[in-house]
C-alpha cells in the first residue's frame, strides 16, 4: 500500500471540487451513485474530495469526452485500478529477488 501524501486527504467540499474539475455538482453526486469514486464525508455526512478524488474526477471527465458511457467509464477505472495494484505486485517480487 502507499502511503499517504495528503493526495488521499477529503479537503475539498462538493462546490469547490465540481469547480475545481469544471463540472456541476449534481455530476458529481451521480458519479458516486454510479460507484466511479467514493469522497470522504465528514462526521455530519458531508461530502469532501482530496486530491486522488479530483484525478479521478479529470479521467471521468476525459472518458466521457472519448465516448465512453458511465458503464463504460467505471470498466476503464476498475482496470486501470487493478493495473496499478499488478504493476505494485510485480515491483514489490522484483525487489524481493534483489
């Protein structure tokens, strides 16, 4: 697991990240419905995004520009994601072995 640089700490509150990533707020409630990204949340409940949250938010944004539908854009992150958690494995076997 990395660790955390502040990239993954929930700061940012829903109308200063909709803006941030220029999209509307409602967009954003949607996309969590959808299971695309999961922000934060305060301890009343309120939504908070960090960093990772608003990069993810640019690939949606980037998916949806290409085409691809919401279904489509949550296949792209899963695989993306688990990309990522292979490529960890496969440097973490490599360092082992010296």
């Amino acid at each position: 697991m990395e660790p955390d640089t502040g990239r993954r700490t929930a700061v940012y509150a829903i109308s200063v990240a909709a803006e941030m990533v220029g999209t509307g707020q409602q967009n954003l409630r949607l996309y969590e419905r959808k299971g695309l990204l999961e922000p934060g949340r305060t301890v009343g409940g309120t939504r908070r995004y960090s960093e990772q949250d608003l990069v993810t938010l640019r690939r949606i944004s980037a998916l949806l520009e290409d085409g691809l539908n919401l279904a489509g854009v949550r296949v792209v992150l899963e695989l993306e994601a688990a990309n990522r958690c292979l490529q960890m494995q496969l440097a973490a076997a490599r360092h082992r072995r010296g």
